[in-house]
C-alpha cells in the first residue's frame, strides 16, 4: 500500500476538488470527471486500486468516505464506502467488512458442467422425462430424444435430486450413466459426457467491492490460466455496468472476441452491450434506443447462447422482451 497523497491532491486541486466537494457524495460520483481523474492518476501513479479517504469534518470527524476506483480499463466511476469512527478510529467489524471487500474470493473462470438436456419430474411414474434436448449436445450425442423416460442415473433411482448429486460429482473428464425406458420403450443404458463451460463472476454479490473485482480481473490477463481471455473481458465489463459505467462497458463489450457457443460466448457479449445501450438511452442519450433494440431484434431470432452460466437463462426469450419493452418507448 503505497501512500500517494500529495499526488493525489494535487490531480484533484488542479480540477478545484477538495474534501468538500467529495463530501456532497452523491453530486461527485455523478458529475465530477472521472474519466480524467482516472488517467491522470493511472499517468502519474501506475497502480491497480486508487483509494481517496475524506473525513465527514476537518477538525472533528466521526465517521470516513472511502471511494475507491480501479485502473483503465476498468470502471473510472468510484464505489464509495462509509464507516464510523470511534475516537478516530476504525471499528474492528469495519475493518473486517472492509478486509473482505478488498481480498474478494472471486470464481474466475468457475468451470460447470451442461449435459444438454432438460428432464422434467413424470406426474405418472418415478421417472424422469426428457423434456428437451439441445441440437448437437452431449446427450443428443447419446441418444436422448425428447419424451424419453429416464428411470435411473448412475445406477440409483431417477429424481432431481439424484440428478443434482451426480452433476455435483462430476469432474472434467467423467460421465454419467441414464437408464432409460418406459411402458413400450426398450430399456437402454446411455452414456452422457458432459460438457465443461464457464460460469459469469456475479456482480451483484452483496460484499463485492466493484473496484477491488477489477483490480483482480485485471490480474488475472498476466497469470498462466485455462480462463478464456474474452471471459475476464466480459466479467469487467459487467463490473463497469454494474458500478453505473455503461460507457466503458461498451467499449469493453465491442472489443471482445467471443465464440459462438451455445452457452456463454459471443451472444451473451451481444446481450450485455444491448444492455449497457439501453442504460445510456434511459440517461437521455436516445439514439442509442436504436440501437439496443435492433442488438435485441437481432437475439430474439437467432439466439441461443445463455446468461450468467453455460446452464443459465438462454438468451433469446429475455431479449425477445427487452426488445418489446424498447419498441413501446
């Protein structure tokens, strides 16, 4: 932790910020230059995490502001974090609080397993159905057809349960085994080898520090890792999002090169721009309605990546209503 004060304070005075300009919080995290302070900063002071401490008085203070920011490109726009102060002091639970913001536990990369197949509980027997069945997936590849009944998974009775179980066993590399038939069907043992996919860090996460999750991010573009690059990309860009960026969040998105995949990949990079493009239209910038809607047009018909994880929400149905939602505007 490197004490960078008088550089600081003099990239804020020579933009006519002081401790009382940063003391109207809600003023400064919206219309100060964040973009500037950020490169001049970055420009004077390489570092991955900035911080900025403002005291709620100069003489007698109770409580501390702590903004924080990460370096380009990630999100200029600070979180800003509060604490008291007893007898000038940090609280321990505060420290804790602010111990764990800043050394996130973040799953970069978190691997999950898709077998491609949706299996809904049968109303008449104890089976499971197969409800769908994803084109060109591991269980089409083993032949699982929808209105199949799966009887048994790894040689115990089918139930969701057991499903969940055998999914949470699994390891890169394994299968697993689906018993099936029903009445008139003959009986079959099927061999799944599931595939392994990618899982989105939640940024919504309630202990998340937007700041300290890039600054990890950004780490992580220099480590040997399985990781796909345009992953990490894609994870920074929904922290710029979230912390209310959408401008460097779209840069970020048109920079990405994804691949086309059925689960997480170049549609779900689509997705998150139209989002961040419809941010902007709701700040007045109304052009950009435009264009979010035909990024969301474009997905209702063609899309079938997914959300959040290579298991999520697909991503046609939650563009089709976006997509709705901008055309009544």
């Amino acid at each position: 932790m490197l004490d960078r004060t008088e550089q600081g304070r003099g990239v804020f005075a020579e933009r006519g910020i002081d401790a009382g300009v940063l003391r109207d919080w809600t003023v400064a995290k919206s219309e100060l230059a964040w973009n500037d302070i950020q490169a001049r900063i970055q420009q004077q002071t390489p570092a991955a995490l900035y911080f900025a401490a403002v005291l709620s008085d100069d003489l007698a203070a109770d409580s501390v502001d702590l903004w924080w920011w990460s370096a380009a490109p990630g999100p200029s726009r600070p979180d800003l974090q509060s604490f008291e102060l007893r007898r000038g002091r940090f609280e321990g639970s505060a420290l804790r609080r602010l111990a764990r913001s800043l050394n996130p536990a973040l799953e970069v990369g978190t691997r999950t397993p898709d077998l491609g197949v949706g299996l809904i509980e049968s109303l008449k027997t104890d089976a499971l159905v197969v409800a769908t069945v994803d084109p060109g997936g591991p269980a089409a590849a083993a032949g699982l057809q929808p209105g199949m009944e799966v009887t048994g998974i790894d040689g115990e009775s089918a139930s969701a349960e057991q499903l969940t179980a055998a999914l949470n066993r699994l390891q890169p590399g394994d299968a697993i085994e689906f018993a099936t038939g029903g009445d008139g069907e003959e009986a079959a043992a099927l061999v799944i080898h599931a595939e392994w996919g990618w899982t989105q860090l939640d940024v919504l996460a309630p202990d998340l520090l937007l700041a300290a999750a890039t600054a990890r991010l950004m780490r992580e573009f220099d480590r040997a890792t399985d990781t796909p690059r345009w992953l990490i990309e894609l994870d920074l860009a929904a922290l710029a999002l979230a912390a209310g960026d959408p401008e460097s969040a779209i840069r970020l998105l048109e920079a990405i090169e994804a691949p086309e995949r059925a689960g997480l990949g170049a549609e779900t990079v689509q997705y998150t721009l139209g989002v961040a493009l419809s941010d902007l239209a709701d700040r007045g910038q109304g052009e950009e309605r435009i264009r979010a809607r035909s990024v969301f047009e474009s997905l209702a018909a063609t899309g079938h990546g997914r959300l959040f994880a290579d298991e999520g929400p697909k991503v046609g149905p939650r563009a089709r209503l976006r997509a709705g939602a901008l055309a009544e505007r």
